[in-house]
C-alpha cells in the first residue's frame, strides 16, 4: 500500500508537509518515490528533489484507469500529492479529482487540515471527508497551521474517532515564493536544500512517521504500453525558459526507441539535427530578451528541415513577437503569424479535448491550457479542434505553417 495526501481545499500546506515527509524518509534511508495528481508541473520538480527519484504525474481526467496503474505500479512505495481539495476536478461531474485517483489506486487517503483558524470544528470537517465517499478511506489526518499546545489539545479531542498522524505547529519560515502560474520552480531557488531540510525536520518532529511508514508498500504490477514517439530523434528545449515537459511522455518515447537530445535555448545553443525539435512551455516571457538576442538559437530554428512543435511557452517563441510584462515587444522566431503579450493578463485554464489531422501529432488527445498570456494576433491554420470538459466546442486552437505548429495546450496523454 501507498497513499495520496490531500485536504479539503488549496493552500491547506499539503505540499509542504508532502515535501518534507519523502525528504525526512529519504534521510531516514526509507526509498520512496513521489506523483502529483493532475497536470501540474512545478510541485513534481520540487517533489524529486527532496526524495531523489522522478516524480510522475498521474492524471484520472487525461488518463485511463489503465494508464494509471501501469504508470504507478513499481517496486517502491508511492507518495502522491493531490490537487485543490479532495473530491476537486473538472466539471461537471468532478472527473480527475484526488478522490478519483485514491479510488482507481486503490490509496488511503492522509487528510491535511488546516486548523489555524478552528478548534472543535476540526472534527465536523474530517468526519465529513471521511464519510462523504464511501468508496474512499481517509486513513487519518495531519493537522497543519496548530498555534500552541493548548490548541492542539483541543483539536485532539475533536479528532477521537481518526488517526491523527500529526500537528504542525504555525511556522512563518516555510512560505514559497509564486508567480503567475504556481510556484517558483525549484531549480530556481538557492535555498531549496535548505527548505526541504527545515521541512523535514519539522515533519520529522510532529508527525508520527512511524505510522506513516507502516502505510507504505509497493503498489502491484501493471504492464505499461507505452505512446509511440511522434518521430525517431527527438530534440528537446530544456532550461529555465522551457522545462514544462511531461516526464511520462518522454520516457515513453524513449521506451519505444526515440533518441533524444536535450538543449539549451536560454544558453544560446542551437536545436540539434533531428526529426522533431519539440519546444516545451515554461517561462519564456521573463527571458524574453535574452531569447531574441539569442540568434544562434533562434537561426537554427529558422533554418531547420525538421518539424517544428511548440508548447504553451515554446508556441509563443515561434511567433513574430512576444511582449512581456512590462510590455516590451521582443521578436521571436517568426516562424508562425503569432504575436502575444503579457502586457495584458487573462487567465486562460482547463482541460481540453483536442483532435488534429497534421502529423506528428495527428489524432485526438487529453490535454490542459493554463497561461495568461492574451494573443493579439494569430493567422493561419489552425493546429487543434477543441472542446472543453463538458464538450462544449472551443475556438479551434494554435497554428500550422508548413512543418512548424504549436498550441497553448499542453498533451497529457492520447485520447
């Protein structure tokens, strides 16, 4: 057995007390690995780090039943991180919650509460979650935010009726800084170790690990299948500016017998001779100007004969321009009639069905949108026919020109 932490809603600390449980295991010699449930990109790269192992992410809206377990299955133990509160997803029916995966994995699920602002209460809130589905066990909760030992005890003696596996005292010094799309990524921060080790530390503490480790086992195998390449060697934009590529894709591909290089456009390399050059999204709009001072970069994407796939980020960069925040127009690629801006901010997100007819990508997909970025011009054909969770139709989306193309959309998985 493994089992999913959770909460009754975002900003609960689960992803705090996630990170500092596989690093205190980690230091324990305890192996074990991470997944985040969703499309999520960032909390992965902060949950490798504290515990040394790739972290999956497991999608119950973009992915089959199937594809989950095959994924999961494995020697060591699983931590999976939840998204928003517990039975959370997309409408209208909720699919791809936290809920819905604990339920096909068959996880018990570990309840961070946060009880800053509560005392007795605390025992209606978990035994609601615990009774609400009966499909899903609530193994116990971690109490998160608790003021003093006084409140502490109070909540103890709501929580009779369930495990408690812990109580975290308030502590100012594990906030994470944030952008636009979550957090700052973890190659960013100069301080992760340092955060990760405190995080432990205070997990280590006040939570009984003990009792955790004894939820902990290898989940049972499942054969993997898994996704045919989109071509045989495959390139790779991999930095600071392009690093939201989803780890199961690429080892998927890899499985299958793609050769894959990875390189940097933020350090001015040029894209390796390939069949494919796929530019993941990320942050290109906070290096804007150095991406369109970068002609080596920018030139061997000009000059290529390989089709040409961009992300989100990646989609922005082979358009004619990109303004940033401060509305500065830098030029990018001008490989497709695109200009976007972040000088005005719309928040674009949701899952996406999407069907395209041009290779390499041809066929349907599960996928996911979350940008701000407003596109002042596009022109051309378009990439993707789309539609929303509740299959309600969307304007067709992203951009074919010859063998370049590129959408805001993220592919998770096909359809």
């Amino acid at each position: 057995m493994s089992f999913l932490i959770s909460a009754p809603a975002s900003g609960s600390g689960k992803t705090t007390i996630t990170l500092g449980l596989l690093r205190a295991l980690q230091s324990t010699g305890v192996a074990v690995r991470a997944a985040k449930s969703g499309p999520d990109y960032i909390d992965p790269r902060f949950h490798e780090a504290a515990c040394g192992a790739p972290c999956l992410n497991l999608d119950a809206w973009a992915m089959t039943p199937d594809r989950i377990k095959s994924l999961a299955s494995g020697h060591v133990p699983l931590i999976v991180e939840g998204a928003m509160g517990l039975f959370d997803g997309a409408p209208p029916d909720s699919k791809g919650s936290s809920a819905d995966l604990a339920r096909i994995l068959g996880l018990p699920v570990i309840l961070v509460i946060d009880a800053g602002k509560m005392a007795g209460s605390v025992g209606a809130i978990a035994h609601g979650f615990r009774t609400y589905d009966p499909s899903i066990t609530v193994a116990g909760v971690i109490l998160n935010n608790v003021g003093s030992p006084r409140h502490e005890t109070m909540l103890r003696r709501a929580l009779t009726d369930i495990p408690v596996f812990g109580a975290l005292p308030r502590q100012s010094g594990l906030s994470q800084p944030s952008r636009h799309l979550g957090l700052v990524q973890a190659q960013e921060r100069d301080d992760l170790e340092a955060f990760l080790d405190h995080a432990a530390g205070l997990v280590a503490k006040h939570c009984d690990l003990a009792a955790l480790r004894a939820l902990l086992a290898p989940l049972p195998s499942h054969k993997r299948q898994p996704m045919a390449p989109p071509a045989q060697r495959i390139a790779i934009a991999h930095d600071a500016a392009f690093s939201f590529s989803y780890p199961h894709m690429l080892e998927d591909w890899r499985r299958n017998g793609a050769e894959i290089a990875m390189f940097s456009p933020l350090a001015n390399e040029a894209a390796p001779d390939a069949d494919l050059v796929f530019l993941p999204g990320g942050y290109p709009e906070l290096h804007a100007g150095r991406l369109a001072s970068n002609e080596a970069f920018l030139d061997s994407l000009r000059h290529s004969k390989a089709h040409i796939y961009g992300e989100c980020g990646g989609y922005m960069v082979l358009g004619d321009t990109l303004t940033d925040a401060a509305g500065v127009t830098h030029r990018m690629a001008g490989l497709l009639s695109l200009e976007t801006s972040f000088a005005e901010r719309k928040l674009h997100l949701g899952y996406r069905d999407l069907h395209a007819a041009t290779e390499p990508f041809s066929g349907s997909w599960k996928g996911h949108e979350f940008h701000y970025a407003t596109t002042r011009k596009a022109e051309g054909q378009a990439l993707f026919t789309a539609t929303d969770a509740e299959g309600h139709s969307l304007a067709p989306m992203g951009l074919v020109n010859g063998k370049v193309m590129g959408s805001f959309a993220h592919l998770i998985d096909r359809a």
